[in-house]
C-alpha cells in the first residue's frame, strides 16, 4: 500500500493498531492521525531519538508494506 493509498482511507486508526511493532505505530500515528498534515521532519522531531525524516519515511513505508489493499472497496484492508 502507498502512502498516498493510505491516507485516503477511512480506517486508518484500526490498520495502525493492527501493526506490531510499536515504533512503526508511533511512527505512523504521528505522521497520520494528527491534526493536520505534517512532514517527515516533524514526524522526525517527534519522534526523537536520532530519527532522520527519512528514516521515519522508511519506517513508514515498511509498516504499509505489510497491508494489502483491497481494489474492490476501497476502505477494506487485509493485513
């Protein structure tokens, strides 16, 4: 799943909640539930601990690697 797939859909918050890894969870929650759009960099300064903007991209990028995107509806995700 793109990042550009998963921002439009509705249940972004069960999805995150599916993943185990916290960090990725973090990362994610961040970058996705909050108010408004925010860039890798304040994702990054969030986060904290030494995280460049493109390591929380990274990040990012493998904990939607592991969901599928169902094409015929459009708001169902199979982890």
């Amino acid at each position: 799943m793109t990042i550009r797939q998963f921002r439009r859909l509705a249940r972004r918050r069960q999805i995150i909640d599916s993943i185990e890894d916290p960090l990725t969870q973090r990362v994610l929650r961040c970058a996705f539930l909050g108010p408004g759009k925010r860039s890798w960099v304040q994702v990054a300064l969030i986060i904290g601990g030494d995280n460049t903007p493109n390591t929380v991209c990274q990040i990012a990028h493998r904990g939607l690697n592991s969901v599928t995107f169902a094409r015929e509806n459009h708001d169902t995700i199979e982890p």
